[in-house]
C-alpha cells in the first residue's frame, strides 16, 4: 500500500550474474514484461542496491565470485521474507537447488533456458508475490475486525465511536474513554490495543477505583526489596510490565491528587521510579485511560488535576448510553441470547415481541452490562416474564425517557406523519393512565377526562384499550 491506486504498480527485479552477457540476455527478455529492472554483478554489489529497495524478485546466478547464489538468498530473505528468488543453475547442480528451495527460493533454472520458460516463472513468482500479498491484507483487516468484532451495536453514536477507534487505534496517541457505567469502556480500550502495532505486547489493566490509596503507587510503579515492612522482594509496576504495550488506567476518576502527580510525570516524562528506589526507568507504553465520572467537573470541584486532565485527553472517545442509542437493542439482544445460549447449552429461540417492546421502554441506567446480566438471567431460567417486574419499578422513568425515544424516531418521518404518531401515543398514555389513575371506574375516568362516557367508551375501543 501507500502506493497510490491510480498508479499502476510495477514490480521491480534484480538481475544478479558476474557474466555481462546474462545479465544482459535477462534484461532484454524481462524488459519488455513490464518489470523495473536493476542489475549487479555480484552479490555484494546485489546487498547495496537490494537495502535501499527490496526488490520483489531476484534472479541470481548460483556460482560467483565472492557470495554465491545460495547465501545471497538468505539474505535477501533475511532483509525481506516475502521477497521471490530464483536461482539459474548450470547443469549437475539440481542437488543445490532443491538445496536452495527448502531454503526459501521460489524456483530454479537450469542453464540452458528459453526465453519463454523465463518468462513464464518470472511471471508465476510474482502472482504468488501478489496473492501472499492480499493474503497478507486480508488476514490484517480481519484482526482489525476482531478487535472491533466483540462490540456489537449499529446505532449512529456506535457508528461514530468505531470510526475514532479505526482511527485512533493504530496511531500512537493517548486516549481518554468516557461513559456511564457499562456501556462498553474497557471493550473500546482492548479493541483500540490489538488495531495498535503494540497488539502482540502486554494490555495491562489497572482499576484505579479497586486499590486502596497506599497500595496504587506501589502497583503502578513496583518497589525495591525494603522499601517498606513487607517488601521482600522487588516487585514491578504496572508501568513498567506495560512497557512496549498499552496500560488501561480505568476508573482514573479515583485516582488521588497525589498518584495523580505520579501519573501526570510519567506522561510527560515518561520515566519513574520504582517506590524506595532511586534509578529511574524509562518506559514506553501507551496510555489509555477511562472514567464515568464528569472530569471536567471534578476538576471543577479541585479534585481532579487539569493538566493530567488534558495529557490524558488528547483523544475522547465518548460512549453513549445505551437509552439514546435504544435501537442497538435489538442485535445486542440476539448477541448476548445466542452467546448465553451456547455458554448454558440451551436451544436459541426468538424473544417476543411483547419483551422486545418492554426492552425498548426501559431507560437501562446500568446500561449494556445491565441488558447483558438480564439476558443471563431470562436464558438461564428460561423465563421472559423475569424482566416485568424490574421494569415495573422504573416505570414513571421509562416512560419519560419512551418519549425521548419518539422523539427520534419521529425527526425521520413526515410531519404529517410524525404527528399522527405521536398524537397516537400521546392518547393511548393518556387513556391508559386515566383508567389506572380511575382504577377502571369508567363514570370517574369519564369525569376527569371531562368526557361523555360513550365517548370515552369509543376511545378506548378505538385506541385497543381494555377497559
Ligand atoms: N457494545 C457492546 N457490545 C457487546 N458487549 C458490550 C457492549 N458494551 C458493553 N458490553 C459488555 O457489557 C459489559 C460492560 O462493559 P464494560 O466493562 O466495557 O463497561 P464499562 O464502560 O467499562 O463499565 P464500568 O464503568 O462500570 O467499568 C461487558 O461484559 C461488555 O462485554
Ligand atoms: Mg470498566
């Protein structure tokens, strides 16, 4: 990549023979192929040109002077694994060249050789170049997938946060992930580190809220043997295990005011000391923090420290709650069902509707974590009607935010339409809380409606209200 698309790319080979007549019958037959050509001598002159541009493909001759064939293919693989070589042999060498092939070479030419043969391996060794290539690609998208592939949501907010994290993850910036309890901030953290080059080093999670004020320095930076009672042997920071990974400072809306000083040196110079220590070491490990907390608040309120706050900053991810994205529901719930269902061994069978609708009324303050326990529990015991009564206490709230819900739905509507709609559900809350409110006493409902009583009867029918 990196090669402009609109360009044709062309594959470039190195021609290696210490005889000029070959090197000069190759390029003549090669040339007209298309390919970028270049030429060397001998093996060493062949290291020079090969440093500065690894070639695709390197046809040599076995035998030289100075490095022969076989150890200019090692290493030439050495400096690019990928790169196709063939080897043009002279008769009674076949030995050396099965020789060479376990060794990596594509392909071998015995001497004497027709042009067409050339032509034809030539062209064979760089459509395998091409296709490994692809494969290459392929198989880099699809870990850039997995990371990105465990979190389940299609909402406009969702779509917006996978986009940051394609874009921020491979970059080496810190990130500050922010949203309400259970909405998916460690999930974001982990994908960011496997799309990050440092995917294949440690990803060390530090819980800022779970250690007690005395214990985080020594988690987070290690200590010397007798630093303090107890300390009989040195222990490493998170820091420094992180180094050349990512370390996920979570909760960091916890953190103290003074391990905040720490953490803010570390940032800015990327070296610390182990407590009772007085080396300092330097580490390099990428920084992603998360909070539930309102940091601009806390700093507000002196709790927070504002310089830490914008180190950590240089990127927010914010995650919406699960209530102003309430149409991911639906395919969080068949993600969570088919993962519980296998986890448990039971049957995957289709909510109904009638759950459906009551999941979508809720207003999920524990967010995803709080619909991911439900599903647990309804798959478990097999039993839809488990979420009514949870749902029963929060009734007055879901309906308000019911009514948020609309709302966004109707903005993509007709006016006509989108009143229609609302004016509908506006009559059957109405109808439905005036019948509670009269404890189904039709002549009281009728009085406090200020209706004739057959008229509220029509209502009632027309809007599918049981009396
Ligand atoms: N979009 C999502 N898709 C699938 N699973 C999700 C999603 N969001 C959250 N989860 C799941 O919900 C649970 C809570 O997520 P997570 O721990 O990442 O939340 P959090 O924002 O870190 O919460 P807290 O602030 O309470 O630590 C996890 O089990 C996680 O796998
Ligand atoms: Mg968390």
């Amino acid at each position: 990549m990196g090669k402009s698309a609109s360009r044709k790319y062309v594959p470039s080979v190195l021609l290696v023979d210490d005889e000029a007549s070959v090197l000069y019958t190759l390029e003549a037959v090669l040339k007209p192929e298309g390919y970028q050509i270049a030429k060397a001598s001998c093996a060493e002159n062949a290291y020079e040109l090969f440093k500065s541009d690894p070639f695709d493909l390197v046809i040599t001759d076995l035998t030289m002077p100075g490095d022969s064939g076989l150890v200019l293919l090692e290493n030439v693989l050495k400096i690019r694994p990928d790169s196709m070589v063939i080897l043009i042999t002279a008769y009674g060498s076949e030995s050396i060249a099965v020789d060479a092939m376990k060794k990596g070479a594509y392909d071998y030419l015995p001497k004497p050789f027709a042009n067409d043969e050339l032509k034809i391996t030539v062209r064979r060794a760089l459509e395998k170049l091409s296709l490994r290539q692809e494969n290459q690609l392929l198989k880099e998208r699809l870990n850039e997938r997995a990371g990105l592939a465990s979190i389940v949501g299609a909402s406009e907010g969702m779509q917006s946060v996978y986009d940051l994290i394609t874009r921020v993850g491979p970059a080496d910036v810190t990130v500050l992930i922010t949203g309400e309890s259970g909405t998916g901030k460690e999930l974001v953290a982990n994908a960011i580190h496997s799309l990050s080059p440092r995917k294949n080093s440690p990803f060390i999670r530090v819980n800022c809220a779970a250690l007690p004020e005395n214990l985080i320095e020594s988690e987070l930076f290690g200590y010397e043997k007798g630093a303090f009672t107890g300390a009989i042997n040195r222990k490493l920071g998170k820091f420094e295990i992180a180094h050349q990974g990512t370390i996920f400072l979570d909760e960091i809306g916890e953190m103290s005011p003074a391990t905040q000083t720490k953490v803010l040196r570390i940032l800015q110079e990327r070296e610390f000391e182990r407590l009772g220590g007085n080396h300092t070491i330097s580490v390099d490990a990428r920084v992603i923090a998360a909070t539930n907390r309102d940091l601009q608040a806390e700093i507000a309120n002196g709790k927070f420290r504002e310089d830490l706050f914008y180190r950590l900053n240089v990127i927010n991810i914010h995650l919406p709650p699960l209530r102003e994205r309430l149409s991911d529901i639906p395919l969080l719930l068949e993600a969570f069902a088919r993962k519980f269902c296998e986890k448990f061994s039971k049957k995957y069978e289709k909510f109904s509707d009638d759950f459906m609708g009551r999941l979508m009324q809720y207003s999920w303050p524990g967010n995803v974590r709080e619909l991911q326990n439900l599903i647990e529990r309804v798959i478990i015991l097999e039993d839809e009607s488990l979420f009514q009564n949870s749902s029963n206490r929060f009734n007055m709230r879901s309906k308000l935010e019911n009514e948020q819900f609309i709302e966004e739905g109707l903005l993509s509507m007709h006016y006509k339409d989108a009143k229609e709609v609302l004016l509908k559900t506006f009559e059957k809350k109405y109808f439905e809380g005036l019948l509670d409110k009269a404890a189904g006493n039709m002549s009281e409902a009728a009085r406090i409606a200020g209706m004739h009583r057959k008229n509220l009867y029509l209502k009632l029918k027309e809007l599918e209200i049981k009396e």
